[in-house]
C-alpha cells in the first residue's frame, strides 16, 4: 500500500485529520519509565492507545537520536506497522542534501527506518529530493511555510512577485509530483498562507504543524486549508497530546486529548 493510498484510507476508516507527534522529550516521561526502554513504553502505550483516532503517527528522529535511542524508534515504527496496519508513519527529519547523500537519506528513511513518508528540506532542488521522489510508494513531504516566527526570514522574501514558500508550493505541484507522492509542510500559524497555499496545489495533502503549544488555530487551519470533501490535512499534535498526563495514565488522557482534537477538527470539516 502507497503512502498516499493508506493516509487517504486512514482519514476516512478513523474519520480523523489528527497526526500525533511522537516527540519524547528527556525528563517528561511518567514516573518509573526511563532510558531506551522506557521511552520504547511511553510511545508504544500512546501509540496503542489511539491508533483508532488518528490518520498518521510522526516520530522525529532528533528526539530519539540525541537520546541514543534509534534502535528504538526503529522498534517503535515496526510496533506501529505490526500493530496497527494502514496507520502511515511519517519520519521528522527535514533532511536535505545531494548526490550519493540524498541516496543514504531516503533508504535511512525508508530501508532502515521503515517509514511510509519522509519531512524534507527542498531548498538545495530537485536532484537532492530525487532519490525520495523516484520511491513512488512513499510520502514526498516538503518543507513550504513553517510554523516557526523565523520561517518569515526567507520564505516571505518577493520572489517574482510572490513569496518564495509559493513559488515552492507551485513548483512542487507542477513539476515535482509525477508520482503522485509529495505533500507540503504548512504551518497552522500563518492560516492565510496556508490558504494560498491550497489554491495553488489543488488537493495534494499538507502536513500542518503548529497546533497547541505553538498557538495555531483549529477553525482557521479548516478553514484555509481543507479540500471540498473535508480531508487533506495531517494537522500535528505533538506536545498536548503526550504530555496530557504525567501519572500512571497517561495513554488513557492522551486518548482523550487526542479525541477532543479529532472532534473539534471534524466540527469545522463540512
């Protein structure tokens, strides 16, 4: 199954748009969970506790790596595949580079890793994305305007009377995307660009970070980003959802947090 076939599958089966962050973050695990085995626990129980609510999981691979714990995320992505069939993963790594690189890159992603979608930097062109496009079964997703404040000190700059993150966006669409398999990084808090954002690229999907602990708007992000049959959104929630409790049960409010988000995404997608 293709990337794009399981997240479109995901988002009618578990009528949802939420995509949860699995962000584990040294100190903030629950009380008795600690070093590579505890953080194995602490995402598999979040994972396990609401595959039935979400269209995609997004481990980011720095938050394992800084902890020595690849083996981990690599145990957790299999968990995800074996478990939960036909909940796509999309690796966090924003990688970027060219040649033999871009190559070790997408099969890190992709071979080792066993993810179904790659985050990836677009600004060093085309051939340093080629070797993840060439894998038409996998999710392209490209870096368009982020949620970041410092996103504006270059993708805001007038590139032929546009903005650059559009001139990326169109470019991506146009010419970028003969399999099928990208999708775009628009971040929740600039809900405006997100709407030009859509109308550029039709119904390729956005992966669309900044909800909660950055501030985005859920009814804005619908709004502005929203395909006409309500779908074509992975809206991320890293933070509010795994950290919703820090007690013995936390898979339990994070399954809560995660169903309060899928509820009030789904209030504004008609």
């Amino acid at each position: 199954m293709t990337f794009m076939t399981a997240l479109k599958d995901a988002w009618r089966r578990n009528d949802s748009l939420v995509c949860v962050g699995l962000d584990p973050e040294p100190g903030r695990l629950p009380a008795g969970l600690s070093g590579n085995e505890g953080i194995f626990a602490f995402c598999r129980d979040i994972v396990d506790a609401t595959a039935g609510q979400v269209c995609a999981y997004k481990p980011q691979i720095a938050h394992f790596a800084a902890q020595r714990a690849e083996g981990v995320l690599e145990r957790l992505i299999a968990h995800i595949h074996d478990r939960h069939p036909g909940i796509p993963v999309i690796l966090d790594a924003k990688r970027g580079d060219i040649g033999s690189t871009a190559k070790h890159y997408a099969s890190e992603a992709f071979d080792r890793y066993a993810a179904d979608a790659v985050t990836l930097n677009p600004y060093l062109g085309r051939d340093s994305i080629e070797p993840f496009l060439e894998r038409a079964d996998k999710g392209v997703i490209l870096l368009c305007r982020t949620s970041n404040p410092g996103g504006k000190d270059f993708q805001a700059l007038d590139c032929g009377g546009e903005p650059l993150y559009l001139r990326v966006a169109e470019t991506i669409a146009r010419e970028w995307n003969e399999n099928g398999n990208c999708a775009l990084v628009t971040g929740a808090t600039w809900p405006e660009e997100l709407g030009r954002v859509r109308a550029a690229v039709g119904d390729m999907p956005l992966l669309v970070p900044g909800i909660g602990a950055q501030g985005g708007d859920v009814q804005a992000v619908m709004k502005n980003g929203r395909t006409a049959d309500g779908t074509g959104l992975m809206i991320s929630s890293s933070r509010a959802i795994l950290y919703a409790g820090s007690g013995s049960d936390f898979a339990d409010l994070a399954h809560r947090a995660t169903e309060e988000m899928r509820k009030l995404t789904n209030s504004f997608r008609h």
